[in-house]
C-alpha cells in the first residue's frame, strides 16, 4: 500500500491500517488491477516494457536494415569518390542521398532499437538532443535529394538539350550545400524542445526518464507535426509522381531524345533496343522509387499523426506498433542504394570491379601466407 496512490485507498479510518490482501479479500477481488476497474479509476502506467519476443524480434530486423544500410551506401560513397569520371551531376546527387542513408544507418538504426527494447532513455539528456536533430537532418536531407534526383531525371530525359548545359557537377555541389544547409534549419527546433522527461510510477515508486518533446503549447507541437508531414512526406511524393509521369508520357508517347548521360552510337538497330532497354529500366526505377518511398513512410505519417493529435494510448501494443513503423520507414534507407545505385550499369560495373578486387586480393593474400617457407631455425623456436 505504501506506494500506491493515496485516493485509490481513501476509506474509512478502521481500513486504513489493514492490508491490502485484506482489503482486496473484504471486497471480493483478487488483484489491484480488478481494484481499479471495479471503481472505474483512471489509471495509467509510466513504463511499458516490451515482451522478450518482441525484443528479440526487433533486434534481430533492425540488425539486418543496418547491415544492408551502412553496406550499400558505404559501397555507393566508395565509387563515386573513387573514380573521377563517376563524379557526374546524377552521380553526385546519388552519393549525397547515400550519405544522408548512412547517417540514418549510423545513428537512428542502432539507437531506435534501443529505445524500443529499454523501458525508458538510457544515453542521457544530450544524446536526446544531439541523436534526434542528426537523424531527422539525415531524414529530411535523404527525402530532399531524392525530390532533387527527380528533378535531374526529369530534366535529362524531358529536356536533354537543356540538362547537359545546366545540370554540371559544380551546380549540382551548390544545390546540395544548399539542401544540407536548409535541412539543418528545418529541424532545428528539435533541439530546442527536446529534454529528458522524469516520472515517477506511483505503483513501485520507481522513476523513469523519458526524451520527449516540450512545447510552450500543446497546439504548437500538433502544428509542427502537421507541418513535417506536409513538406516531408505529401509535398514531395507529390512533386516526384508529377515529374515522373511526364518522363514516362515523354518516354513511351512522344519520341524520346537520348538523356544527358547517355551514350549513343551510330548503329540504328543498337540505338533502337537500346532505347527500349533504357525505357523498360527507367519505368521500373521510377515504380520502385514512387513505391517505395509511399509504402515506407506512409505507416510512420500516420502513427505520429495519431499519436501527436491524442488518438493513441500508451501501451505495450503501441509501442511495438511505433517501433514498428519506424523499422519499415528506415528500410527506405536500404532501399534506395539498390533503387537508384544498382539499376544504373556504371554503377553495377564499378560494382562488380569493386568486389571481384577485394576477393581477388584476398585470394591472393591467402595464397602468399601458403607459400611461406618456414626455416628449420624457426621451427625450432615454435
């Protein structure tokens, strides 16, 4: 009884004194929890802890998103850095969105979990701040050079003419700095509004700590919410089936024009099944981009919508289902090397060159250490 809230037990004098087995008994309940719903009183509980298959679950998907994560992306940075003539406009977008995943692969991926499978915040009042403003810049960067990609698309295929001239690897620098610098404006409130949140669970007087978000108006929250979903999911899954409809009427309707970066040769027969190879590749890169990004990030939109306008409880189910979501809406940060990276045959070739160098080199390592020839004196001295 020590611990529980004094209302619940406000009787009469003669109880005060008893326990609560007997008090329980006297009513003719078996627990606290019949207790309380026998009086209809509103209780609610501070922590929720998550069962050991959920966690088990949890950790071993987020542990597969990381891996292919920081693995593409890795692979994606690696190419473009490496080889110069890689560095084009396109290629330079897809490195910066590869950059944008691996902050989300480094540090929302292995954090998300562990605040999924810990009952409360465990990595204190800065790493609060400092993990959700990194993670949110690397989402809304992501979101942005992929709406720029688009951009590039639209313009090297409806506009070739015009695109080899404004579309140069300086410009495409410029916007990017340019993106990453308004990214890092945008949500710039959250280190602000984010602190570490203590409650004290009335039932077993254990405290928890919480990074929760502190508005001066609960209304101020829900319209930032309102807003972040409107310019981070609606506007620009808007603008990318817009541009990417008027390739695909530009590439099976009208005449299509050889993109910026594509090469041309004189044969008409290679052109003609060449184009028709890009046509069939491109469509299917821009289903899987308008997909993709829709499926992953419309379960999140809508929990946090929910959650932030009061229509979800906390609870055990809740959470599981936030946390849920949250994995589906990070997988999009895997899904784009493969999307954008892998469909393109300069990427797969430096790729593939990348790959069969490391295997060679290691063939070649254990090959040496093979060949060793021991000495009798070394021998003697095993």
């Amino acid at each position: 009884m020590e611990g529980l809230d004094p209302f619940v037990y406000s009787f009469h004098d003669e109880l005060k004194n008893k326990s609560l087995d007997y008090l329980l008994a006297l009513l003719n309940l078996t627990d606290t929890k019949d207790f309380l719903d026998f009086y209809d009183y509103d209780f609610h509980y501070i922590a929720h802890d998550l069962s050991t298959t959920a966690d088990i679950v949890l950790i071993t998907c987020y542990t597969i998103i990381f891996l292919l994560a920081l693995g593409g992306n890795l692979l994606v940075i690696f190419v473009v850095a490496r080889k110069k003539y890689m560095q084009t406009a396109i290629n330079i977008f897809f490195a910066s969105l590869a950059i944008s995943d691996l902050l989300i692969a480094v540090f929302c991926i292995p954090f998300t979990l562990i605040e999924a499978i810990t009952v409360d915040w465990v990595l204190g009042p800065f790493m609060c701040k400092a993990l959700n403003y990194v993670t949110s810049v690397g989402v809304v960067s992501s979101i942005l050079a992929m709406m720029s990609i688009a951009v590039e698309r639209h313009q090297a295929i409806c506009h070739p003419l015009r695109s080899r001239v404004i579309q140069t690897p300086r410009r495409a620098v410029f916007l990017l700095t340019f993106l990453w610098t308004m990214s890092m404006t945008f949500v710039s409130p959250f280190l602000f509004v984010l602190k570490l949140d203590t409650k004290i669970d009335s039932t077993t007087g254990s405290s928890y700590r919480f990074c929760r978000e502190h508005w001066d108006n609960p209304q101020q929250q829900k319209n930032y919410t309102l807003l972040l979903v409107l310019l981070l999911y609606v506007t620009p899954l808007v603008i990318m089936i817009v541009l990417y409809m008027q390739v695909v009427h530009k590439l099976w309707i009208r005449k299509p024009i050889a993109p910026a970066d594509s090469v041309v040769t004189q044969n008409a027969g290679i052109n003609t099944a060449t184009s028709l190879r890009y046509k069939k590749r491109a469509i299917k890169m821009i289903l899987m981009v308008v997909g993709l990004f829709s499926v992953c990030w419309l379960p999140y939109h809508v929990v946090v919508l929910m959650r932030d306008f009061s229509f979800m409880q906390d609870g055990e189910r809740n959470r599981l289902l936030f946390a849920a979501v949250q994995l589906v809406g990070l997988s999009n940060s895997c899904n784009n090397p493969i999307v954008y990276a892998f469909l393109n045959d300069n990427f797969k070739r430096n790729f593939v060159k990348v790959l069969c160098r490391h295997r060679q080199l290691a063939k070649a390592k254990g090959s040496s250490n093979n060949n060793v020839v021991v000495k009798p004196s070394a021998m003697a001295t095993i």
